[in-house]
C-alpha cells in the first residue's frame, strides 16, 4: 500500500495529520493500540524517534479516543502540535 504522504519535520507532521484520510489516522492512532496491543500510538511514537520529543509524544499519547470522536481526536493532536509549534493553545471550556 503506498503512503499518502511522509513527513520530516513537525510542520510537514502536522500537515500530514491534517490532510490524512479518516482511515489512515484510525490506522496510525487507534489500530496499534487495539491490533497490536500496543500502549502507545503510531503518531507518538514517531514523534519519540524521529523528532526526539518525549513529551508531546507522551501528550498526545494521552488523548482518549473513546471520549470523543475520531476527528475530536484529530483536532486535540492539531492543538497540540500548534502549541509546541509556538501556536496559542485553544483553551476547551470545561462544564460543570
């Protein structure tokens, strides 16, 4: 299966995050979790390895799928990399 697209730098990982089909990013951040029996995600690790950052990593590692959608999903990974990318953070209100 040939790749839709690769990255090299945090900017061109988060286009890629961005521009993926649903079903790759269910393939990169769900999948290896359920398939594999995994404890982390395809997009974590690689930013582990590649990029060397351990803590985005592990952020990103923490998002929930089952706690919102797939694309809620998505959306919190591009928040993130905008906030290590020197983007201000979109603050979610929280509802007590």
């Amino acid at each position: 299966m040939p790749l839709e697209a690769a990255a090299h730098t945090l900017e061109e990982f988060r286009q890629c995050v961005q521009e993926m089909k649903s079903e790759s990013f269910y393939l990169h951040f769900v999948a290896p979790r359920t398939r594999q029996e995994k404890l982390s995600n395809g997009f974590s690790e690689w930013l582990e390895k590649s990029l060397g950052m351990r803590r985005l990593a592990a952020r990103i590692n923490e998002i929930d799928v089952t706690d919102s959608t797939l694309e809620g999903a998505r959306e919190r990974i591009l928040e993130l990399l905008d906030a290590e990318m020197g983007a201000p953070l979109k603050l979610t209100a929280v509802r007590n």
